[in-house]
C-alpha cells in the first residue's frame, strides 16, 4: 500500500548540533514530497518541496532535505539546531489515490525537542 | 500568515449537535483541502475540492459532509458530534489539484 513513514516519534538534541529527521515513503513512481513543522497550537508551515531535479532542495529556516530514489526517502537535515525549532515535523508525499485524483498524506510526525 | 482563513479558531459543543466549519482559501488557489488532527490518528486527509468540485476524498465520516462554494471559500459540516470528533480540523489550499498545500491555523473543537 502507498504510505509515508516517519520511524522517530520524538528525538532529543542538543541546541548547536546536528539534525536528521527521517522519512520513507511506498510508492510505485516518484511523488511530490515535502516537509512541514508545526509548532504547539499553530497550523502547519512548509518547510520545503521536491518536485523533481535537483535531489538536495533547501528550505526556509536552514533546513534542507535530499531525496534518494534508491532508498525511497526524503529526509530533513540542519547542521546546527536553535532552540526555536522545537516542534513537530511532517513528511507528507503527494499519492495517487485512484480515478485520477492525488491525495496529500502525512507521515505520523516526529517532534523534536532541543535542551539548551 | 499562510492567507488561508479559518472560522471559528475554537468551538465547544455538546454531542448530538452539529457544527460548520468554514475556511477561505488563498488568492487565486483553487484546491482546498481539510484535515482532522487527533492525538491518536495523527493528521487524517479528510476530503479535497477543486473548483468547486469534490477531488478526492479520505477518511471522512459519513457523518460529515464539505461542500466548496462559486467563490471557493470551503464548509466543512460536522453532524451528530460525538466526543471522539474532538480534534483540531485544518484547512489548506493549493493552487492545483496536487500542488503544495498552504494550511490554515485550524479550528480547535471540543465536544463535552
């Protein structure tokens, strides 16, 4: 079945190191992918978007995420992490849903915390 | 600001009750789209249009219904609440049909 997966329910990091938040999607051609941050009490926020080209895409906020067709994932990275992204983050992938419609679906979210 | 509104930001109601949400897309998109947010089912797509016509749908209840209106402002009509349809429901909108989604701030409801 056409799925998102975010393996990490919550990660732990340190302010100033480094980040990587993984996705892995199921699906029989590339999709759309993106990654959205939602912080407590807020809507969701796009982080950035893969289409097609270019398989290293940067963000706004310092984020940027690769896409790797052999490995069917889209993971997010930033080198060096603020206490202000404390959230929770969303892999979502554009998936065929049948009779020609495409359907936006999100992986279960990861939430990030950040110790000063 | 995403530019996509959502009316009311909370609401409180008793079960049986039924309540409408309402959402104003971005300038110029077409496709809006709503979502229920629960602490136990994560974000779930609920339903799509796109102008003015039903896209694609999810795991909507029967129970609810959404309809996008000549102007593309977006209902989402919840009926016969029960206490588990506490959720927090947001609206987004695209441009095309599959295109990045724009999400509102949502709407918090609770059913006491």
């Amino acid at each position: 079945a056409q799925s998102v997966t975010q393996p990490d329910i919550h990660i732990t990091v340190s302010e100033g190191a480094s980040l990587e938040l993984r996705c892995n999607y199921s699906y029989g051609a590339t999709p759309y992918l993106f990654w959205y941050v939602q912080s407590p009490g807020q809507g969701l926020q796009l982080l950035l978007k893969y289409f097609s080209g270019d398989t290293l895409v940067q963000g706004i906020k310092g984020f940027e995420a690769e896409f790797k067709r052999s490995q069917s994932s889209f993971n997010l990275r930033k080198p060096s992490v603020h206490w202000s992204d404390a959230a929770e983050y969303f892999c979502a992938v554009v998936l065929y849903s049948g009779a020609g419609s495409y359907q936006l679906t999100f992986g279960k979210g990861t939430k990030l915390s950040v110790i000063p | 600001d995403s530019g996509v509104t959502q009316t009311p930001k909370h609401l409180i109601t008793a079960t049986g009750q039924r309540v409408t949400l309402r959402c104003s897309p971005r300038s110029g998109d077409l496709s809006v789209y709503w979502y229920q947010q629960s602490l136990d089912q994560g974000l779930q797509f609920l339903i799509q249009y796109y102008n003015g016509e039903e896209r694609a749908k999810g795991n909507i209840l029967e129970r609810f219904s959404a309809q996008q209106f000549p102007d593309l402002h977006s209902e989402l009509n919840l009926s016969s609440l029960e206490l588990g349809d506490s959720a927090l429901y947001f609206c987004a909108s695209s441009e095309g049909p599959d295109g990045e989604a724009f999400f509102g701030q949502g709407t918090r409801l609770t059913v006491v």
